[in-house]
C-alpha cells in the first residue's frame, strides 16, 4: 500500500503551488472541466424539456405535475451520465498525468482522447 501523497489539504495545496506553480498547478484542467459543464448543460435542458414535452403533449400522463417533472429528471440524469462519462475519462487522465518537468503523456485535451480511443477503442 502507497501512503498518500499529501498529509492534508494545506499541505497539497502548500506542495502543488510550489511543484507545479499557482496557476498551472490549481487550475489545471479548467478548459476541459468547461467543456465538460456545457456538454452536460445541453444534454440536460435538452433532454429534459423533450421528455416532458413528449409526455404530456402525447397523454402519456395528462397533467404537469412532480411525477412529469420526475420522469423527465431521471431521463435528464441518465443523458448527462451519457454525455458526461467518456468526457469525465479523458478529463482525469489528461489532470492526472505526470508533472511538467518529468516529461508528460499528453500534450493536450486532443491527443489525450485520440490515444485513448486508439488504445481503448
């Protein structure tokens, strides 16, 4: 069993800020977790208001109501887990490469996905 590498949250935050600089240390991986928030945004609106349209225009359940609003949150739920699942994969393993100055598997969000559908299909 490996110990972990940091003893607590000021001491990552201390350790990570002077490996890796302030900004490119704690704000790694922001465009990605950017994209990653509108692709699941769209798959949610999107989603949702189609199955609740769908239902109550097609007398699938006749009034608006919380069971509408359920149905349409779980199928919303179920979209963003979709969308969000090979986007969450690429995203972890392009933050969790190896540091800057050890050299790095990926130079960036594209290559990261390209070698992981390459390898992994």
């Amino acid at each position: 069993e490996t110990a972990p590498r940091y003893r607590n949250t000021l001491h990552g935050l201390i350790t990570i800020v002077k490996e890796e600089g302030f900004f490119k240390g704690l704000y790694k991986g922001t465009l990605a977790t950017t994209q990653r928030a509108c692709l699941i945004s769209a798959a949610m609106l999107a989603s949702y208001d189609h199955t609740k349209h769908m239902l109550l225009s097609r007398g699938i359940i006749k009034k608006d109501g919380y069971l509408v609003q359920f149905i349409s949150g779980m199928v919303a739920g179920f979209c963003m887990a979709v969308v969000s699942s090979p986007v969450d994969v690429i995203k972890t393993r392009w933050m969790n490469q190896v540091g800057e100055h050890s050299g790095k598997q990926y130079g960036g969000l594209m290559q990261c996905m390209t070698r992981t559908v390459k390898a992994e299909g």
